[in-house]
C-alpha cells in the first residue's frame, strides 16, 4: 500500500470520532496530521484502524489512531481537526 493512501485513511479517522463530540458539522478542516509508518501493509491482508478521541476544545478535536494489518502494527497517527 503506498503511504499517501494510509495518510488519508489516516486523515479519516475524523469521522471515527466526530460522533463521540456531539458536533453537527458535516465539515471539520485538517489543522495538522502526522503519521508514522511503523511496517509496510501486506497484500491482501485488511488494515484496521483503532481511533481514540483525545481532546476537544470549543473549536478542535484532537484525536490518534493506531494501523494494524494482519494482527501487526503498520501504522499511527495523530490530528487535530
């Protein structure tokens, strides 16, 4: 899988914990996303992303997500939205 494609599966995880914020915005920018490639993801295998709501303020939700593919860690990100 090339990284530009898990950076914006990444960049999704948005959705992941927007629900959990009580927030009715269909739209909520990127601020800042940082990922780290851990291990490349095996053809083949499904690629699962755990995503933990960090923080919320009146105006940002930060959050992180951890990759696995294969039961083996491949990825991690953090954003703030």
């Amino acid at each position: 899988m090339h990284g530009g494609a898990l950076a914006t599966f990444a960049d999704a995880q948005v959705v992941a914990v927007r629900p959990y914020t009580g927030r009715s915005e269909d739209h909520t920018p990127t601020v800042s996303l940082t990922v780290d490639y851990l291990s490349p993801v095996q053809n083949g295998k499904w690629l699962v992303c755990a995503t933990t709501l960090l923080r919320e303020t009146r105006t940002l939700i930060f959050s992180q997500a951890l990759f696995e593919a294969g039961g083996r860690a491949v990825g991690r990100s953090s954003a703030i939205y």
